[in-house]
C-alpha cells in the first residue's frame, strides 16, 4: 500500500453536534420526531469522534440503541452521573479504544459537580477522554464542551480553563476540541481560544481557518429549526427572507479546534434534513484530521 493510501485510511473523521435536548419530548420537533435522523446523520456521515451537547440521558439510551457501533463516555452536568444534559464523546468502537476519561466542571470548583461558574446561567462542563487508535497505536484526546448562553465573564473565563485544562492534561497528545460555545469568531472567548494576539504559538487552531479544503455548507450553524429561513439564504432567488426568523447567529457558534500536531484535512457544516424538517437546530461541523 502506498504511503497516501496508508494515510487515508488511517485519518479521523471529528464532528460537533448540538442535538437539541429532550426537554419537549413530542411535537413537531421533540425528541421522539428527530431521534431517528439525528442517529442517521451520524450514520450516514460515519464520524469516528463525536462531541456532542444537550444530551439527556434518555437520548442517550436512545443513540446507544440505535447506534450500535459507537461508545460514549460523559456525566450529566447537574450531578455528575445522569442528572441534566451532558457533553458526552461518542467514539467508534472498531477504531477507537478509550484509555482515560474525566469531566471538569466551567467554574471555579472545576471537581466539584454541579458547580456554576462566574455569571452563568446554569452549570457547564467538559468531558474528556483519550483514545488509542487501534489502527496506528497512537494516542488522540478528545475535550467536549457547551459555552454558557448568558454570562459573559464565564464564557470568557471557561476560554481560559479549557487551555489551561488541555495543556495540563494533553500534554503534547494531539487533540481535538468541540463544542457549542455560543459565540462567534469574532468574539473574545474565540480571540481567547485562539491565543490571537498573545505571545508565542496558539495551543488551538479552528479547523474552518486551516483546512486543506474549505468550508462547505452555510456560514451559520444555529438555525431553530427554521426550515424556510434557511432555504431562503441557500437559495436566494427563489425564497425572500423572513423579516422575523430564528436564526440567531450570521456565523457559526459550532467550532472543532485542534492542537498544532494534527493536519486539517477538511471542514464543513452538514445540512442533512428530511423533507425540510432538521434533526436539531443546529448544524453538525464536520472536519477530516490526520496525526502528524
């Protein structure tokens, strides 16, 4: 086998996904109505890692059963163990062997579960886990997380413990970090990721910036389910745009950030839907990584 072909099959495939909780069980868009396509999306698109958000354990019971092939490792966030919703990694189980694994809570009582951090709104967390390729025998970490929607200082100060966390606990690993963080690119918390404008080299890059590929799919990743609103801004000539919509954001809010030891193959934003009705109301970002 060729070195290229020896590569190909040895890259990962890293996806972020805000599944939308089950708070709303049914209806046109609860959790028993999207379940079936949120799994099909994974499926489909055959992730290796998947960083996940707003997971409440029953949905988790449900994508173990209908998702046989994947793992998952995380705690809810209220408690711990299954209480609120989790950032939980699902990971291929052919592929991927978990070695350690752990969640911090975005405060400043990161062990303590359930803790809320600074101004937030609720509890935040990050699970993390590190895996062993079974097909190379190297090591990748994997960090997961969801931003507070609210507090501006602890968006910002969750920034600055999650570098502080990968960098203790990674450790030079190569590593990936997903998450809905609830800000966009030209954000402080981003510029915090990012290191921009700090001394020395950046921990993290945004794969949407360095990939051999470019983005494809729209800009934004949040769409509130507003199937119409989206039609009309990917093809504009046909639809006009509602004066009132729920889409929230321009930009994405969705990131997958890596350390300077993995190649950025590829990134996008998947749009898959059914007839119009979206599995979440957030666009999954995918991206295509090799260990250098």
């Amino acid at each position: 086998m060729s070195a290229e072909k020896l590569n190909v099959a040895h890259d990962l495939r890293c996806m972020s996904y805000n599944i939308k909780n089950a708070y709303e069980m049914e209806g046109e868009n609860g959790w028993i109505s999207r379940k079936e396509l949120v799994a099909g999306v994974i499926r489909f698109h055959r992730p290796d890692l998947v960083g996940m958000q707003e997971v409440l354990f029953n949905q988790l019971e449900d994508l173990q059963s209908l998702l046989p092939e994947y793992g998952w490792v995380g705690v809810g966030r209220d408690d711990g163990d299954k209480e609120g919703e989790f950032s939980c990694i699902f990971y291929r189980k052919n592929r991927l062997k978990p070695l350690r694994q752990d969640t911090f809570w975005l405060s400043e009582h990161p062990e303590e579960p359930g803790s809320m951090g600074w101004d937030a709104a609720c509890s935040r967390v990050v699970t993390w886990a590190e895996f062993q390729d079974t097909y190379t025998g190297r090591s990748i970490m994997h960090f997961n997380t969801h931003f507070d929607h609210v507090g501006q200082v602890a968006v910002e100060r969750s920034a600055y413990l999650i570098l502080e966390r990968i960098s203790e606990l990674a450790a030079g690993i190569p590593s990936v970090l997903t998450g809905d963080f609830n800000v966009t690119s030209d954000s402080l918390p981003y510029r915090v990721l990012i290191q921009q404008n700090e001394p020395g080299a950046a921990l993290l890059r945004d794969t949407s910036a360095v990939a051999d590929y470019k983005h494809f799919g729209p800009a934004f990743t949040f769409q509130g389910f507003d199937s119409r609103e989206v039609a009309s801004r990917m093809f504009p000539a046909f639809l006009e745009q509602q004066e009132k919509h729920e889409i929230e954001f321009e930009n994405p809010i969705d990131f997958i950030f890596v350390t300077e030891q993995v190649q950025v193959l590829s990134y996008g934003s998947i749009t898959d839907h059914y007839d119009g009705k979206m599995p979440s109301d957030h666009f999954p970002v995918v991206s295509d990584i090799r260990i250098l």
